[in-house]
C-alpha cells in the first residue's frame, strides 16, 4: 500500500511540474508583478526589490 501511495504522489508530482513546464503561459507575453513593504527606501529590503524590478 505505501509503494502504491509513493507511485501515485510521484506521478502526480511529475504531471505539475510537466504542466507548469508549459508554453502556454508565456504565448500571453509579460508579467506584471507588484509587490508592497513597509520599509524605508534606504533600507535593504527596498534596495533589493528595486534591484529585482530592472
């Protein structure tokens, strides 16, 4: 019974990986992430993300 649950979460790991590997998504051209902190524009967090969004 444990060999059979292992298959079955092995199997069903690979289906998301092999489904989230599609082109579909990125046939709808660019995304658009906005992300919000609290934290002042001197501090690293800030520094980081502004990093992240060139």
């Amino acid at each position: 019974m444990k060999k059979w649950m292992a298959f079955m979460m092995i199997c069903l790991l690979a289906a998301g990986v092999l489904s989230a590997c599609s082109t579909q998504a990125s046939s709808h051209g660019s995304i658009t992430m906005r992300l919000a902190h609290n934290q002042s524009e001197t501090h690293p967090v800030h520094k980081s993300l502004t990093e992240f969004a060139r």
